[in-house]
C-alpha cells in the first residue's frame, strides 16, 4: 500500500508560503516556537515518565523504586569508562541496545523526583557526554548500518534523542548537534516520503516519533510538522495489508495479525503523540484520527481477558518469556488510559472502566503490582482509576466477535472465553523472525484456546516452550516433522484458502476454516459452531498423502488434573468436559515435556485419523470449565446439538433450545432446513418473541449474489439489510442479497416474524 508523498507534503507547505504575507514576524515566530518546544520538552517528560502531582515521591511504592532508580544510576554514572570499543566495559560496542538503553535509564533518574539524582549536574553532564562518545565511535553520522535496520533507525535514535530531551540543560550544544546530525542521517526526512516497505503501522508511527524527538532536540519546526503530517497515512482503513481493517483486524508485516505485537507499539505510539503535542501549532488534526479510538474497542479490547493479551495476536513474539501475554495487556492497558486522556468524555469513562475490570480480574499477574516495576507513569494512571470509587470495573463483554479479514475468532460466554486461531490466503500459518517462534508452525491450523475461571494464567507460564508444537489444542496436523522455521524466515506461509471466516449474530457463530497444512498435503474442512456452553467441532473431507499419521488434537492441556472417562465423555477436573460421540476412539496422553530449562506437565487427547487418511472426519464438542455431572449429562443428551451434516459439502448443527440453525456451506447445496446456493455461512436463530434473525456471510468475499432459504413459515420481514435485494415469505422463507464481496467476510443480518406470531396477533386482534 503506498501513501502520501513527501510531494504531497510539500504542496501543502508551498501553500502555507503563499500565506506568508498574513503570517506573523520572524521574531513572533521564533518566540512561538520557543515556547512550543519548551512545552512538547515538559510534555514529553510529563507523559513518559509522569505528571507532577500523579505520584508522590515520598510515599510507597514510589518511594522505593525511585530511590532504587537513583542508586542503579549512580553506579551507572559511576562505572563510565569511555574508550574507543566502550562506555561501559560490560557493554562492547556497538550494542545498539544496551548502552542507549542505560543512558536512557540514567537520563531518567536525572528527570524523575525522589531519585536523589533529581536534576544533579553531575549526573546530567554524564548523561550528555555518554551520547556525545556513543554517537562518537557507533552511531556516528557516517557509520556502516548493519544488522537490523530497526536497530539503527527506532531503536537507538529514540533511546538516545530520549535520554537527549531528558538531560536537556546539560547537553553541550556541540553534543546536541552532533546527535542531530547522526540521526538526520540514518532517519533523514525522506524516510517519510512513501508510506510503503517498512514505514508502515507501528514502524511508521515509531519512526514518526523518533522525527518528533529530533525536533525537540533540534528545535527544528519543519520536522515537528513533518511528524505530526506523517503519521496521516496510518489512520484510514485498509482492505489489504498492514493496518487497521474495518471488522477490527491490525495486521503487520503484511500477513500477521498483531494486535498484540505492533499494534499495542503503534497504540502506544499514537497515544503518546496525541497527548504530547496537545495544545502546540502540530496537534493532531487529521479527522481519519477517529480511526485509532475507534480501535480500542473494536480492535484491542476484544483480544484482552482478564488483563492478558490473547497470544493469537502476538505473532513471533509468543515465546519471548514467561507471562508475556500479562505484559502486552499491560502495555494496552497503559495506553488506553493514555488515549482516554484526549479522548471524549463518553470514550474516556468506558475505558477507564474496562481497564479497571482488566486489573481487578488479572490475578495471575496483579497488573498495579507489576506496573509498579515497570512504568510508574502507567502505575500512578491505574491506581487513579483504581480508587476511584466512581469508576465501575466493567465486567468481560459476552458475545462472539469474528475477524475474518485477519482469520481470528473470539467468544465469550458466562464463566468463559475461547478464541480461534486460522489461516487463509490472506494471513498466515504463523510467523518466525529474528530466531524467534521457531516451532509456530500448526498455531494457524485451527489452534483453539480457552480459559474457563482461574485460567488466567494457562498459556504464560512456560507453555510455548513446552508443549508438544504437533499437538496444539484445536488442531489438525499431519505428524510430518518440520524443520525450525519451516517456511523460511519472514516467508509469506499464507495456504491457497479463501474460505476462510463465518457468519455471527453476535451472541453465536458458525466458522469454518478450508484448511492446508504447512509443508504438508494435508487438506481438510474444519468448522466451530459457538455456543452458550459449549463449542461444537467438525471436521471432514481430512485428506493426507504424507505417509504418517493424521490427527485432531482435541486439546492439550498444562495441567496435572484428573481426567476421568465415561461413555462418549472425558472430563478434565478444574478445566471441563469432552463429549466424543460414539465411533470415535479418544486417545489420551499425561506428560512431563521440558523446554527452555522449566519442566511442565501437560494431559492431551486426541484423535487418530491414520496414516493417509481419505476424507476422514470428527465430531467433538468442547464444554469449558462445566462439572464431570454435566459433561455426562450432555453426552447422555446428544439432541441438545444435533449434526445436521458434516462433509466436505456442508457443515452444520441444530440447537432447538437456543432456537439455533447453522451451516458452513462449503460449496452450495442443502443441509436440514437450509438451503444455499453459493458457498457461505448461514446462522437462524429463533429469538423465541415471534422474530428470528438470519445472518449470512461470504467468507471468500466473492459473491456477487447469494440466495438463501430457510424451510420455515414467514410472515414478514421485520428488518432488512442494505444488500438484501429480495425477500419471498409464506411457507417458507427465501432471501436473495447482492454482492456480499464488498463486505470484507462481514455479516449481514435480517429479522423476520414467523408465521407464528402473525396468527396469535390475528387472533389477538
């Protein structure tokens, strides 16, 4: 996708040239500008590190941490020993991370209260002589970049140029020219000319913030509003790509969905601009803005429970270290308090109330504690929020929301949560980079998480460095091995797919993924039918010429729980149920597996479809946190969600009472009452009050028309929809919609009145 160009920018400031006659003498200007970065210079103090008056500095906990900060820079300051290979001797040059970071720390403790270092010259002048020999013998103008362009270009000019802004009064301004210099150029002001490669999402607002830091430092107006205008191209919607999709997908790296990685960098980002440059001549004006507290909601908060981020949308980063998920959900958490800030005042209270309930029901990771080691700014922000008494800590929403334009699903119902992972032609298997998510491979092969209460923390504590990579939960995989980062490093690992998605009403779902294995011949159908208590599990048409066995991992759980067994049911104590229909033989698995030094124990089920299996099939349904008395109850009960078809044709169940008729047509065709003539989903619900509601879907996004008919009598249609073209009541229902391709895999929904109703109301008149 390609932006705005610098052209662009340029014509509009030729334009403000033409206004120069109006403008104010150079002088005035000159003193306007004095004043603006006097202010973004306390802004971004204030914001990054914390109000004045957010925390006291005498009282606990920040009276410890910070005269921790103070004593780590002090030995910091202590132990420089500048030579031509080092500034520090633990730390040999170039480490691109290291020694910025720890000039950073120190500029920090000069700027931050309670330190014993609060603006001490000595630590200050250090401060500006550690950047002057850094940018001296590494990050010097001419240098050779080598290595991760990321490094050279965010990374290390933004520690620096912050440590910069920090220290400002002791920086020399032959050391703060010398920084500008060597930024200018690895970070010129083309970099921002095209909004394309690697200047896009949160690459594009990171680098946008490193150009806002260079102008603080620099005094330079001209980057101030190239940083601010640059950030332009980030806010629309895209329907391709990286950024923000219109169901509430954030996809980086062209195929990855991340919310969890960059999106909570660009979310961070951009809630940090916006509050800095409030209030100065470079505030951000760009209507399409909307887009970025439009996203919180749409977005971000789905993908958070109970204060964690879900690990479907944290790309390559699943295995960085133990409780990562806690840590990006702080990280969102951080920033949504942030953006609420200079948000409207209806946005700012529902946020304020998500976040609260986010920290009350984090008990895995208590978020205020953890924030307290980690961002004292975010910490004061919190515990604000959290004592405040007119602040309700919102409840999880229930509900099903589905993403089919990044292949994900996440539903919550009472006591539970569960969320899907996929691929399709758009988005892939997995991603592996920088030697990171090696063993990814199957997490888009239809992994299902879930938590039911008390599971907070089941995929942080070691889990992705000791589960079985063949056998994740919700999966199925041919057992070929694969090598470390099977599909090469950054490869683009999307299968052929396009059917892809589901259809939703918002409360139930049906979705369904065409599934190809990776590196494999595997091929099969895989739907999930979301229910209240339950998830009902399809799959069909599982075909195989890889010469090794085949199987569906029912799930594959961190726990040394008891599993007990029934007929057509097993149930895992403290976790829930299975309920496994007769013909299918459940195999099971307890395990201690060790990976990255940590041993875990773990009890997984699964079946076996064989060696080359040829249009194999499954029947499973997954009862999260219910009781071995239910799970039993419900495998005794098989009505209560009968197949209605389960083939490489249709897919589909019946749930009388949820009043719930739903089928993934696979390709065009009849299944119970339900008739579709192109591939789609179809979801009926019976609300029980004389209407139904019927919800389709194009997961391919290829229809140009669809018709759908539902072999129950019809009064009327009570509400339609904006595509429905044609509507047939009586004795049976039949709708006819236009073109579904433009609606990106979206639902649509139409309510009708069954025959039911209209005659009580006859008789009633």
């Amino acid at each position: 996708m390609k932006g705005p160009s610098r052209r662009l920018f340029l014509q509009f400031s030729g334009l403000a040239a033409l206004l120069s006659a109006c403008a104010p003498p150079k002088e005035s200007r000159e003193e306007t500008h004095a004043g603006a970065f006097a202010l973004l210079r306390r802004r971004w103090r204030e914001i990054t590190l914390g109000h004045p008056g957010a925390f006291d500095p005498a009282r606990e906990p920040y009276r410890t941490r910070l005269a921790r900060l103070g004593a780590q820079a002090r030995r910091h300051r202590d132990a420089m020993a500048p030579t031509a290979r080092s500034l520090w001797p633990d730390l040999p040059f170039p480490s691109l991370d290291a020694t910025p970071a720890r000039l950073r720390f120190m500029a920090r403790a000069y700027a931050l209260p309670g330190t014993g270092l609060t603006a001490e010259p000595g630590l200050g002048t250090a401060v500006g002589a550690g950047i002057a020999h850094y940018v001296r013998h590494v990050y010097a103008a001419d240098a050779e970049q080598t290595g991760n362009w990321w490094d050279w270009q965010i990374g290390t000019p933004r520690a620096l140029l912050d440590a910069a802004v920090l220290a400002a009064p002791h920086l020399t301004g032959a050391q703060g020219a010398a920084l500008c210099e060597a930024v200018d150029g690895f970070v010129p002001e083309s970099r921002l000319d095209d909004y394309e490669g690697n200047s896009t999402g949160a690459n594009r607002v990171d680098l946008c913030t490193v150009t806002l830091l260079r102008a603080i430092a620099g005094a330079d107006p001209g980057r101030a509003a190239l940083a601010a205008a640059a950030l332009s191209p980030v806010f629309p919607y895209v329907t391709e790509g990286d950024g923000f999709y219109r169901d509430g997908s954030f996809v980086q790296h062209g195929s990855v969905p991340y919310q969890g990685g960059y999106g909570a960098v660009l979310l961070t980002g951009l809630a940090t601009l916006f509050a800095v440059l409030r209030g100065t001549p470079w505030e951000i004006a760009d209507p399409a803005a909307r887009t970025v507290f439009d996203a919180v909601d749409r977005a971000f908060a789905p993908f958070v429970h109970d204060g964690a981020c879900m690990d479907l949308v944290r790309g390559r980063g699943v295995d960085r270290r133990p409780f990562g998920d806690h840590r990006r959900g702080r990280e969102i958490a951080a920033a949504v308090l942030l953006l609420a800030e200079t948000a409207p005042e209806a946005e700012r209270a529902r946020w304020r109330a998500m976040v609260k309930g986010w920290a009350v029901r984090d008990t895995a990771k208590p978020m205020l504690r953890a924030a307290e080691a980690s961002d004292l700014a975010f910490h004061a922000r919190l515990a604000a929020v959290l004592r405040d008494a007119t602040v309700p800590a919102a409840a999880e929403p229930a509900g099903h929301r589905l993403f089919p334009m990044s292949a994900r699903a996440v539903h919550r119902a009472a006591g539970w949560c569960a969320a899907l992972s996929m691929a399709s032609s758009r988005v892939a298997h997995y991603e592996y980079g920088n030697g990171e998510n090696l063993r990814g491979w199957h997490t888009g092969s239809g992994m299902l998480y879930w938590w039911a209460r008390g599971h907070g923390d089941h995929y942080s504590d070691a889990f992705w460095p000791t589960v079985d990579p063949y056998r994740l939960p919700g999966t199925t995989v041919s057992t070929r091995r694969l090598p470390d980062g099977a599909g090469g490093e950054w490869g683009d690992t999307r299968p052929p797919a396009a059917w892809v998605g589901g259809a939703t009403d918002g409360v139930y779902a049906a979705v369904g993924q065409h599934l190809f294995g990776l590196e494999s011949t595997l091929e099969a159908f895989k739907s999930w039918f979301f229910l209240d208590d339950a998830v009902v599990c399809l799959g069909a048409g599982i075909t195989c010429r890889d010469g090794v066995p085949v199987e569906t991992v029912v799930d594959n759980r961190r726990t040394g729980a008891r599993l007990t067994f029934g007929t057509g049911w097993a149930h895992l104590e403290g976790h829930g149920g299975y309920v496994v229909p007769a013909g299918q033989s459940l195999r099971t698995l307890r395990e201690d597996r060790t990976g990255a030094g940590v041993t875990r124990g773990y009890v997984t089920l699964w079946l076996d479809h064989g060696a080359d299996p040829d249009a194999a099939g499954y029947v499973y349904h997954l009862l999260p946190g219910a009781s071995r008395t239910a799970t039993a109850a419900r495998a005794a009960d098989p009505g209560r969600a009968r197949v209605l078809a389960n083939t490489s044709a249709q897919q589909g169940v019946e749930v009388p009472s949820l009043g719930v008729t739903t089928v993934n047509f696979w390709t065009g065709g009849r299944a119970g009452g339900l008739t579709a003539s192109d591939p789609c989903a179809v979801l009926v619900r019976d609300l029980g009050d004389g209407t139904a509601t019927v919800t389709v879907a194009d997961p391919r996004r290829e229809l140009d028309g669809l018709t759908v008919t539902w072999d129950r009598p019809v009064a009327a249609v009570a509400r339609g929809h904006p595509l429905l073209d044609h509507a047939e009541t009586g004795s049976r229902l039949t709708l006819t919609f236009g073109a579904l391709a433009a609606r990106e895999g979206a639902s649509c929904t139409v309510t009708v009145r069954t025959a039911a109703s209209a005659a009580r109301a006859a008789r009633a008149a």
